[in-house]
C-alpha cells in the first residue's frame, strides 16, 4: 500500500506539481530579467534626472528671488496701474477709445506719406521761370534803376549857378531832362547787362529793356523833384523812400508775409508796380498786368511833375532861405 502511496505521489508530482514549479520558476526568472533590464534604464536615466532636478532647483530659486523682487515693488506697481487706469476711465469720458485703437490699427507709413505729401500735385507752369536769380532779377533792376538816380542827384546839381536867363519852371524841366538823359543810360546799361552778363533767361527782353526804361524816367522824375524842391532834405527824402520800398514792395517776400504797417504802405509805393511790371517781361506778359502797372507808374510821374511844376518856385525858395540861415552853423552843405 505504501508503493502504491509513492506510485501516485510520483505521478502527481510529475504531471501537476512539476510543471507547476517549472513554470513559478520560469516566471520568477522571466520577473527577475525585466527587473534587472528596467534598473539598467533607471540607472542610465538617474543622470539626466540628476540635471533635471538641479534645473529646477536653479529655476525654482530664480522664481524666488523674481517673487521676492516683485512682493517689494508691488505696492509701486499697484499705485502706477490704479493712476493708470484712473487716466483711462479719464480718457474715455473725453474721448472715444474706439477710435483711438482704430487709428492705431491704421497702416503707420501710409498715415506718415498723407501727412508728408497730403495731395500730389501735377505741375503744369505757364510761366515757368529758370531759376532763383532769374525771379529775383526784377526786384534787383528796380534797385539798381533808383540807386542810380540817386548817384546821379549827389553828382549832378540840379540848379544853374549865378545869373541865369531862364525862369524856375525852365530849369526844372530843362534838368528834368539832363537828369532823365543819363538815367537812361544807366538803366540801358542795367538791363542789357542783365540778358548778356548775367543770362537771367528772360522771356520779353525787348520789352525788359522797353519797362525798364520807363521805370526810369519815373523814378528820375521822382527822385529829382525831391531834390529839386526840398533840397538837401530831399536826397534824404529819397532814401527813406528807398529804404521803404525795399521792405514793403514785396519784391524778395510776398505783401502778405509782411508786417501790417508794409502791407497798407504797399500799394503807394513805386516799387511795388515796378517790380510787378519787370516780373512780366521776365516770365511771361500779361498786358491786363502790365497795363495796370503802366496808369499806377503814370500816376506817380504826373503826380510829380505837378508838384515840382507848381511847388519848386514857392517851396524852393522857402528852402534856399532856410539852407542860408543854417550854413553859419557849419551842419548842413
């Protein structure tokens, strides 16, 4: 009975328990394979961990300190952002912020090339004129024309000296004359030099020479009757004049751009229609223009010349007695 106890105790060992075994025991190795190939990658990961743990060590102390940084700004920083938003709530209640943020949403360059050029011109000139000096020529013609008759006034004497045969209207006009004779020559002188010399590209120079020769009979006859008249104050009558039209013709700034006192002294002086009519042979004619500058001018000459017709005599004499009592004080000429 016994050999038959051993006999199935053999049997169950080697049909159950064995295999049993075998397999707990493959298993257990199996186990013990993964384990020892997941220790191997643990220990090829502990080193990047390793960094990774001092990364964040380093990043957690930078956040510190940033914390610490901003807990000790915070109540600055609080009261900058409630002002803030108190100019904000101010903002909106004067104007719109919608429109605001719209304009800022705009292209910026398109915004900087409207406000640098808002409207692009096509130029078209009717008159064009060369250059500087060619636009400045006008004004300094003029000049020129008035400087020389006064040359001519501190050259020339203006009455005959000793007994004289002729009547004091006679000697004005025959000065007149004199005086105008030589003006021409200087302002032939003038506006030739001016289309030869100086190439100032002037579009009428027959007619530049032709107004400039006008221009200067009428500044003689001013210049001259001054003279003639009043004497020694009339040289200095004449440059005041000068220094006047200088700055109120608007001869190198437009009349609007000028003080208040040249802009209403504008219209009465020579200058003004002078230069005007010199600035149409330069440029271009227009004869409503020059006509306009042509009666003005003429109203000046004739103006003149019924105040040296009808005033020399009286005013003269007047003036020569007056230069007799002062030549004792060794003041004037």
């Amino acid at each position: 009975m016994l050999q038959l106890t051993y006999k199935k105790f053999l049997s169950y060992y080697n049909e159950s328990l064995e295999p049993q075994i075998r397999s707990t025991l493959s298993s257990a190795k199996q186990t013990l394979t993964n384990a020892s190939a997941m220790l191997t990658k643990v220990k090829q990961f502990i080193p990047q961990a390793t960094d990774k743990l001092t990364q964040a060590k380093n990043t957690l102390g930078t956040a510190n300190h940033a914390i610490q940084k901003i807990q000790t700004e915070f109540p600055t920083l609080s009261a900058k952002i409630k002002e803030l938003a108190n100019k904000l709530r101010t903002l909106e209640e004067e104007a719109d912020i919608a429109e605001i943020v719209q304009l800022l949403k705009n292209d910026v360059n398109a915004e900087r090339d409207f406000f640098e050029e808002p409207i692009k011109l096509k130029e078209h000139r009717v008159f064009p004129i060369a250059n500087y000096g060619t636009a400045m020529t006008p004004f300094y013609t003029v000049l020129s024309i008035w400087v020389g008759c006064l040359l001519l006034i501190s050259l020339l004497s203006v009455n005959l000296h000793g007994d004289t045969p002729y009547s004091i209207r006679e000697i004005y006009f025959g000065r007149l004359l004199t005086f105008a004779t030589f003006s021409f020559i200087q302002t032939l002188i003038i506006t030739i030099g001016d289309i030869f010399l100086v190439d100032g590209s002037i579009q009428a120079p027959a007619y530049f020479i032709l107004f400039g020769l006008f221009i200067s009979l009428v500044f003689v006859t001013v210049v001259y009757t001054l003279v003639a008249v009043f004497g020694n104050v009339g040289k200095a009558l004449a440059i005041v004049m000068l220094v006047l039209q200088i700055a109120g013709s608007g001869g190198t700034y437009p009349v609007e751009l000028l003080p208040r006192f040249f802009q209403l002294i504008n219209p009465f002086l020579p200058f003004t229609y002078a230069i005007e009519m010199m600035r149409e042979a330069v440029g271009g004619i227009i004869w409503s223009t020059v006509w306009m500058d042509l009666i003005f001018l003429l109203g000046f000459w004739f103006i003149f010349i019924l105040f040296g017709f009808f005033l020399k005599k009286l005013l003269s004499e007047k003036m020569e007695h007056f230069m007799n009592k002062t030549r004792g004080l060794d003041i004037f000429h």
